[in-house]
C-alpha cells in the first residue's frame, strides 16, 4: 500500500511538471512515466488516460472553488430579497445585504487559489485540449446563473417577467467581465498579497458598475 502511495505520488509530481511545461496537448505519458521512474502499465494502474491524469492534479480545488462561490451566492440572493432597493449604494451594499464584506469573500477566494496556485495555473493557462479548455467559459455560466437571478430580484421585476434581450446581454457581459478580473488578477499578481491589493479596486468596479446598471 505505501509503494502504491509512493508510485502515485511521484506520478503526479511528474505530470505536474510535464504539464507545466509543455501544455495538456503536448505533454507526453510517457514522458512523464519516464521521469517518475515508473512503467506505462503503473501509470494507467492509478488513471485512465491523460484526461483523468490532468483532472487528478485540478478536480479538488476547483470543486472548492464551486462551493465557495454557491456559498456566496445562495446567501446573498436570499438576503437581496428582503432589501429595500432606494436604500443601496456602492458604499453600504455589503452592510445593506447582511453579509460578509464583499472584499473579504473575494480575497477569501484569492488566498485559496494562491495556495492551490500550481492547480489553477494548469487550469488557465495549460488546459488546452483536456475536457477543461473552457473552464471560464464554465465559471461565466455559474455567475451569470446567479446575476440573472439577483437582476430580476434587484430591478423589481414581476417573477413572470422574462428579461429582456438587453437585460440578458448586460448580465452575460457583467459575468464574462467579473471572470475576466480573477483571472487577470491571478495570471499577472506576483503573490497574495499583491492580489489583495489590487482587487481592492476591482471590488470597487464591481459593486459600482453592478449598481449603476441597477439604476438604469
């Protein structure tokens, strides 16, 4: 049991470094069966195919990521329905809404991504090819998801009124765009610490352009 610990192991430690290098597309199993020490026949003994390799090194913390994004959002479609909407403003919706400073929540989603960095440097950067290749693309829909819902419930709409075509393509783009900013701030930031900083403005943007669309 502990060889088998160990085998696996210094498989992942091997993909980690193939595909960091050469991208999904390019990296090579045997490449990485190579510099691990170990047969082809061990490596598919632990994972099915490259696809399942590359999984094993990103699932887990992108399913936490999931989490803690739903977290969020249940709690704060469930308080925005209570809310007396006139009251609202760039400064006090957090307080308004009942929950955690937005800033906190986003750098709480900041500092867990730094800690993973490695995981979701392969997802952004060297998925290319694997069933992750659209994986902003998958956190777009996840919050615009939620944004539909939060619009209807913030602009006072009937439940039986449909968004609009223009309704729908702010919200898909306010979705694309807070996507856009995580992953900016992850691929360009240094550290944590520089992450932290400057999503201090981007919360800014967020919150001030959300509520101006709001009030249109």
């Amino acid at each position: 049991m502990d060889n088998e610990k160990e085998t696996r192991k210094k498989l992942l430690s091997s993909a980690i470094k193939e595909f960091s290098e050469k991208g999904y597309t390019k990296a090579s199993l045997r490449n990485i069966c190579k510099e691990a020490g170990v047969t082809t026949g061990a490596l598919y003994f632990f994972f099915e195919d490259k696809d399942d390799l590359f999984g094993s090194l990103v699932d887990e913390p992108l399913k936490r990521i999931e989490e803690m994004i739903g977290e969020h959002f249940s709690a704060e479609l469930d308080i925005s329905k209570g809310l007396d909407l006139s009251e609202l403003t760039p400064t006090n919706i957090a307080s308004k809404m009942g929950l955690q400073d937005d800033m906190e929540v986003a750098n709480g989603i900041i500092r867990f991504i730094f800690a993973n960095k490695t995981a979701f440097d392969l997802l952004l950067t060297r998925a290319q090819g694997s069933r992750y290749e659209s994986i902003s693309d998958h956190m777009v829909e996840l919050v615009e998801a939620h944004y539909s819902k939060l619009y209807v419930v913030m602009k006072g709409y009937q439940s039986k009124r449909e968004m609009t075509k223009e309704d729908k393509f702010i919200v898909h783009w306010i979705s694309h765009d807070q996507i856009d900013i995580f992953i900016h701030i992850v691929t360009h930031c240094k550290d944590v610490k520089d992450a932290e900083k400057q999503m201090k403005n981007m919360i800014a943007y967020m919150i001030g352009g959300w509520l101006a669309v709001i009030n249109t």
